[in-house]
C-alpha cells in the first residue's frame, strides 16, 4: 500500500479511480512535504521516489480538472507551504500536462 493509499483511506482492493479531488491532492502533497528531511533539504530529490508520487498526482490532477487544477492545487499548496512551490513546479516540468 503506497503513501496516496494510506493517506486516501484505500484499501489495496478498492478500485482505483484516476479523478482526485483538489482537497485531498493538496493535502497530500502537504504531507510529502512536511517530512522533517524534505523541509531540511527545501524539497524533493527531482528523481526519487516521492518525485514519482507527485508527478502520479499531477496526472491525476490533471485527469480530474485539467492543467487548472493543477494551478489550484499549486496555488493551496504556496498558503502554508511557499517554499516548495518551486520544487513542486520542477518536478511537474517534466509532465506534457504542466507544459500544455
């Protein structure tokens, strides 16, 4: 069971569902960078596995609103966490959905 599983209540059997709504997106991106490491390092490694978890929710983001929830979830992101937007930006550069 991955991070967005636990964090979203999901059991490994229940359907997984693409849409995800911009609450729970911020919220867990909120808790991929509340992590001690993550706040002492200003982010994510750009090519580690929880880089590959906030791409998925990009994608997912994207799937539910498109590229403006994507913006709306980065903008609820800045309120309580400004400092890994540029972060959060960098890692979604390498998304055809952040790019379009």
């Amino acid at each position: 069971m991955g991070l967005l599983d636990k964090l979203l209540g999901r059991a490994p059997s229940a359907p997984n569902s693409d849409a995800l709504p911009l609450d729970a997106a911020v919220r867990l991106l909120a808790a991929l960078y509340d992590d001690p490491e993550v706040k002492s390092e200003r982010g994510l490694s750009l090519t580690g596995p929880r880089a590959k978890e906030v791409r998925v929710l990009g994608k997912r983001l994207h799937k539910t609103g498109g590229k403006p929830s994507m913006l709306a979830a980065r903008d609820a992101l800045r309120q309580d966490h400004g400092w890994a937007v540029a972060n959060l930006e960098s890692i979604w550069a390498s998304l055809p959905e952040w790019n379009n």
